[in-house]
C-alpha cells in the first residue's frame, strides 16, 4: 500500500472524509442529545412554572343562558370581574360548579361585598355531581345588595365537602344613574 504514492493519496482521500464523517457523526450525536435534554428542561420549567394549569374544580356562569364564564378553578385563581348593568333586566344568573366530579351535598353561593360582610346566602340541598344540578339565582336580588359606594358584590361557592369555598365571581353594578344615562 505504502509503495504506490498515488495509491497513499488515494486512500488518504478515501480516509480522511470517513474519519471526518465520524468525528461529525460524534459531534452531532452530542449536539442532538444536549438539545433534547435542553428542550427536555425548558418544558419542565413552563409546567411547573405560574400559568394556569387545570385544577380539580371548575365552573360555568351564566346569566340569562348566555354563558359570560368559565374556568378552572385552583389555589391561586382570581376571580374574574363582570360589569353588571341594571338597565338591561338580567333575570337569573346560573352557576354549574363541579367538584373534580365527587358526589357533594350541600352547595351554597354567599353574596358578599367589597369589604367581605355576607349578604345573602343562597342554599341548594341535595347530591349532585359534576355540571349537573345547576345553582340559580334571581339578579335582582343581587341588584338589590348595590347601594351608592358599593357597587361590587363578590359571588362564591361552598359545599359540605368544599367548605372553605372559593370566590368566582366579582359583579360590578353599574349605578342606576350611570345606567339610566342620567
């Protein structure tokens, strides 16, 4: 092999891209493995990190069958806001909360304002699961709770089985004169 110079370069062309096809193939091998482990880290950290994940609770509102929310329902949760306008004569506002699916007796939405004095209680006995036995309320008795300088009324839910409860919904009433256009 060594007698023929044109022969040596010859296999030196032929050997050194084979020798540099390896050390490339090497390269990108660790290049690909430390990408996956990158990728693999960078999506540990979005799960774990603050955005809303699904929780075991969730709940639809609605007012008037027009659904205006619905969300999952965890620790750190903020209530959403919903601007509530007398002059559009709101009939029945509907919650459907469901307890990671369990069976629950005894449900309950407090009305309660700004400062976190209860207003009113609604009860609703029985067993049920998941969305289907839904809370009613009328809006004008929530209406009613809004006087001059308290026009945000915080709506929450509890149950026996959930009874810390959980706030998920904040109304905010129009003033009747704001309202009216006066």
């Amino acid at each position: 092999m060594v007698t023929v110079p044109v022969g040596l370069v010859r296999v030196i062309l032929i050997e050194q891209p084979a020798k540099l096809i390896t050390k490339n193939t090497f390269y990108m091998k660790a290049i690909i493995m430390n990408s996956k482990f990158a990728l693999l880290l960078i999506a540990g950290i979005f799960a774990l990190s603050g955005f809303d994940r699904p929780g075991a609770h969730s709940v639809q509102i609605s007012i008037d069958n027009e659904l205006i929310q619905e969300m999952y329902v965890h620790s750190r949760s903020k209530a959403p806001a919903f601007q509530l306008d007398p002059s559009k004569n709101y009939k029945e506002l509907t919650v459907r909360y469901n307890e990671c699916g369990r069976t629950v007796d005894g449900r309950r939405l407090t009305l309660t304002d700004k400062n976190g004095q209860e207003l009113k209680t609604w009860r609703f006995e029985g067993a049920t699961a998941g969305f289907k036995d839904a809370m009613t309320c009328q809006v004008k008795d929530m209406l009613s709770f809004a006087k001059a300088g308290n026009n945000e009324l915080r709506l929450s839910y509890a149950s026996n089985d959930f009874p810390e409860g959980s706030h998920i919904l904040t109304l905010e009433v129009k003033s009747l004169a704001t309202a009216s256009g006066q």
